[in-house]
C-alpha cells in the first residue's frame, strides 16, 4: 500500500469518526502498519494540521469545534461588545 493510500486511510477514519482518539499502539493495531510507519503517517498528518497529539500521548482529529452541532449547523452564542476607547495595546 502507498504512504498516500495510507494516509487517505488513517484521515478518512478520522472524518467519519470524529471524536476518536487513538494512542500510537492503538493506531498500529487498526491500520496494521510497522510502529515506525504508523508514527511516520500520524506525524505527516500533524505537519499537515490535520491531528494532533495531545498531554495524554493520544492522537485525535485536530479543530473538532465544540460550538458545531452534529448536523454540521454552528451554535450561535451573542455575546455584547463593549466599546474601547482607549487605542493603546
């Protein structure tokens, strides 16, 4: 399988999946890849943007807005804008 099969592979389960989170043995036993390939994969897709590593050493699909409903329509929350007018930084 090419390393862009590969990659297509790992990014599709993520889109479908989107809440999951897999720790680097874990991603080895679903997509039946060598740890060092694994590795090599979930690091491009990281350089990419696409996940992320997080504190627990867990990867997961990066940018899941918690402000997004399931059917893809985005929460609306108002807030009030206060004016400044002081224009230092």
């Amino acid at each position: 399988m090419s390393f862009a099969t590969v990659v297509d592979r790992v990014r599709m389960d993520f889109v479908e999946m989107p809440e999951l989170e897999l720790t680097l043995p874990q991603a080895v036993r679903l997509w039946t890849l060598g740890a060092d390939d694994c590795r090599y994969v979930i690091d491009s897709l990281v350089d990419a943007g696409f996940l992320a590593w997080t504190p627990r050493r867990t990867i997961v699909r990066k940018g899941r807005d918690p402000l997004r409903r399931a059917d893809g329509q985005d929460v609306n929350i108002s807030v009030l804008a206060t004016k400044r007018h002081d224009k230092s930084v």
